[in-house]
C-alpha cells in the first residue's frame, strides 16, 4: 500500500504494460508510486516535484509513459520502467490537468494560469496555447482518436471545443 493515511490517497491510473496492469498513486507525497494490479510492492517511485500532484495520465508506447500535473506549476513525463524524468514543461501557475495524445507524442496541460497547452515530446516544445477562459482550466481533454480537437473545462463555468489546427474555437 501507499505509505501514508488511505483518506489521503489522492488519485489512481490503471494501464497495461507488458502485459501486465498496473495501479499509479500518490497521496501528498510529491511521489507517484506503480503497483502491479495483482499485489505486491511498488515497482517504481516517480520523484521530481516540487509540491502536491493533482493530476496523471498513463500511455504512449506500451503503455510506458506517465504524464503528471502539479502544483509546482509543471507537467512531467516518465518512463515508469526506469523511473525516468523524461521532460517537464512550465505553466504560469497550477497544472490542474494532463493527458498524453492518442499517439503518445503530446501532451495536453490545463492551468489555473487560464490556458491550456499542447506539448511535443520529441522536443520538448509548447505548439500550441489555447487562450480564452477567463479563470483556470480544472479539465482539458482530447476530444478525438486522432488528437486533433481538445475540450476544455474552466471556473468560468464554460467548456469551449478547441482545433488544434487552428488554436481557436471552432
């Protein structure tokens, strides 16, 4: 189990990897712990944040890749076979949201800084922000198999349907 309280259990994931399913967790740790769904201890911890995680993602690849959101104002992405900090891509303020593409070469973030963003991978570059709420994003999502549309979800009380082609709302 997760070395602290069950109550403060923050989130979980699930995905198969190897053939194997696995459970992600982090419970106010500024750790993500990976367990084998069939019991037994962690298989890797994922440290590098600066403050509490608020969000996880898990895919690409075999399922290999873990993307987290933070309140450091980061997003990280991991190879939980190794452990390893692949990248880190820098928001304004709060990272409420992550999500890795349906390819597992992007990833989308969605911050309390109002914006949401698209990340590429291979280099480590934001390709796109998308500006329009008018208080934070606590959702962003891929809103298609291909990748190319996002929904996003803010305090302002709206949810806006974004192409990815064009940055705007269609």
């Amino acid at each position: 189990c997760h070395p602290c309280p069950a109550e403060w259990v923050r989130w979980t994931a699930f995905a198969p990897a190897e053939g194997v399913p696995y459970v992600f967790t982090q419970c106010g740790d500024q750790t993500v712990r990976v367990w084998p769904l069939r019991g037994g201890s962690a298989v890797a911890e994922l440290r590098g944040h600066g403050d509490d995680l608020t969000s996880v993602d898990v895919g690409g690849r075999e399922a290999a890749l873990v993307v987290t959101g933070s309140y450091d104002r980061t997003s990280r992405v991991w190879d939980f076979t190794t452990g390893q900090d692949l990248c880190t891509f820098r928001h304004d303020w709060w990272v409420l949201s992550v999500q890795l593409s349906p390819d597992g070469a992007k990833v989308l973030s969605g911050s309390y800084d109002n914006t949401a963003a698209l990340w590429d991978l291979r280099s480590g570059q934001r390709e796109v922000t998308l500006r329009g709420h008018s208080e934070g994003i606590w959702q962003a999502v891929f809103a298609d198999p291909l990748g190319r549309r996002v929904v996003t979800v803010s305090w302002d009380r709206t949810a806006k349907v974004w192409d990815l082609g064009q940055g705007t709302v269609p």
